[in-house]
C-alpha cells in the first residue's frame, strides 16, 4: 500500500507481538530534537554538552544538578518536560501503555502535543493493514483539532490548523491589498473525499488539506464507525461492532460514551430527561450505536444493550474528539 503520514513518526517504533508501539531510542532522540530542547547561539556550554550526550544516549539519566547546571532557565523548564515525558514511556514501554497509563490516572502532565503526537503514530500504525483513505482521514479527527461547517444539510470536517492558516493569510496584508485591488485571491484546495476521488488522499495525507462529509449514510461516517472499532479492539482487546444511527429511541437506554466534551453534556442530559436547546441538539454531527460481543467483560447491568456514542461541534463550530473516552469509559467488569 502507498506510504502515508511520513511525519507521525511511526518509523521511529516497533512492533511488539500484541501489536503495540514499542518505545525506542530513535523516537526518544526525536523528541529530544524538538526546537525547545535543540541549543541555540547562546545556549551555555553545560546546554550544549547536555543536548550532545542525550544525542548519544536518548535513554541515559539526567539528574536535577544536569539541569541546575543551564544557564537558561527555560531551557531547563523544557528538558525537565520533555524528560519527564521519556521517563513515562519508557517506564510503559510501549506508547499505548503509557497512552492509558496517562489516562486512566488522569495525570496529564505534558503539552497536548504530545499526546496528538501519540494518538498520530498509534493510529497509523494500527490503521496500516486497511489500506482505505476514508478511514485514514477519519482517523485523522482522533488527533487534530476540526473545523465544523453544516451548510447544504452536509456535516463536513476540515482541519482547524489549515482553515485557520488560510484564514490568517486571507487577513495579512497582502490579503487585504488584492481584495482592494479587485484581485481574485487564492483559495484553497480542500477536496471533499468520496468514493470516486478517495485515493487522491495517499499523496495529500501528511498536508491534511482535505474535507470529509459525516452525514450518517456518508462513506467518512461509515469509515470513522470503523476506526472506532479498531481503536477499541487495538488497547482493549474488545471486539464491538458501530453502527451509524440518527436518533436514540431505547427506554432501557444504559450507557453511553460521547466522544467529545460537548457530546458528553449533551448526552448526559438527555439520559436525565432533561431538555436540551434545539440550538445545542443541531450541533449533534454523529450518533452510532455499539454492541459488544464480550459480555462477560461487561458490567452485569449493561449486558445486552447496546452503548451509545455521540460527537458534537462546539458553540464555535469546532470539534476536538477525545477517543480516551472511548477507553476509560467503557462499561468494563471489575477484574479481582
């Protein structure tokens, strides 16, 4: 299959036999180069020295006195975040360990980056062997931020980074004299995938320039129903089955799960009873229903029905998906 997402850096790990990323020494050298850490003109030679040793050995300690040694304090701020953040994976092994390590704990302590950065590789690697676009791009609102747009009853994604670098530019100066001037400025080049132009997606894949339609029916809400099975069945082992759907109409509604904050608020209430503001329920984008086939993994009081997923844009049309959710609050047994 053609090569995609060149610079999530799934290149830089290994498979381990259940199929998680391994953490090494190349990756960690990755990270170690970011341009906080990289030394400047005017880092002190204990900075350079520093840079130069982990360089060497991505994995070697690093005591406080190291870092007392910087004559940058902010630079010293930047290793102890970015070491800390070694410190974790390597303690975890594999970046899906320490994925749900971070989570379940609830103890975030690095940029959120860091973790897109993550949630990139895990996801590539573990959407490798289904060589769809579709499901690729759809796998791309797991870790970048997306721009909502609902106009001609579509449901269209579009990355929020190139929406808003476009927007930026159509307000730089150079914007604003062109459209003085009368002079047609550029537009961009986002395409719409379907199933006629799909494959236009492998070349594009790391410009993430191009827009899916979530509408229930659509091929991308179809696909993104499939990445969510893979992303639950890859950390827990646990095979379900989504199904997309346009309304929920259970009276022995049990659990669900949405998949962004104001999907959760949404949800939350409705399973209350309590009444939603059509206003807020119009910025429901997907709903799916998800049976589980394990039922001996599930809580006794949810057995046999199904779990319900939903995701919603934000009041500013935006969408951040939080497929951690989809991991801490799944209906699991208590294991002894």
């Amino acid at each position: 299959m053609p090569e995609f997402w060149k610079s999530s850096g799934l290149q830089l790990v290994e498979r381990t036999a259940q199929g998680w990323m391994a953490v090494t020494p190349e990756l960690i050298r990755a990270y170690l180069a970011r341009p906080e850490i990289h030394p400047v003109e005017e880092s002190c030679a204990n900075e350079i020295a520093l840079f130069e040793s982990l360089m060497g050995d991505p994995l070697r300690p690093v005591s406080a006195a190291d870092l007392d040694a910087l004559a940058d304090r902010d630079a010293a701020d930047n290793y102890r975040i970015v070491l800390g953040y070694r410190d974790q994976l390597v303690r975890n092994g594999t970046l899906e360990g320490a994925y749900l390590d971070m989570m379940r704990r609830g103890s975030i302590t690095v940029p959120p980056v860091f973790i897109d950065q993550l949630v990139h590789i895990v996801v590539g690697g573990m959407l490798a062997a289904r060589a769809d676009p579709m499901e690729l791009r759809a796998g791309e609102t797991l870790f970048r931020e997306q721009s909502v747009n609902t106009d001609d009853d579509r449901v269209l994604l579009a990355d929020a980074e190139i929406v808003e670098r476009f927007a930026q530019s159509e307000q730089s100066g150079l914007g604003q004299l062109l459209a003085e001037t009368g002079t047609p400025m550029r537009r961009i080049d986002l395409d719409i995938l379907n199933e006629d132009n799909k494959q236009i997606y492998w070349e594009r894949s790391d410009r993430f320039d191009t827009v899916i339609d979530v509408r229930t029916g659509q091929p991308a809400n179809t696909a993104l129903a499939r990445v969510i099975e893979t992303w639950v069945r890859h950390f827990l082992s646990l095979e379900v089955s989504v199904t997309p759907t346009e309304t929920i109409e259970d009276r022995a509604w049990r659990w669900h799960i949405g998949l962004d904050r104001d999907a959760t608020e949404m949800l939350n209430a409705l399973y209350r009873g309590e009444d939603v503001e059509e206003t807020d329920k119009k910025r429901l984008l997907a709903l799916f229903r998800m049976e589980i086939f394990d039922q001996d993994r599930i809580q006794a009081d949810v057995r046999g029905r199904p779990v319900y997923l939903a995701m919603a844009a934000s009041p500013t049309k935006r969408l951040r998906l939080k497929p951690q959710n989809l991991l801490i609050n799944m209906p699991l047994a208590r294991t002894a």
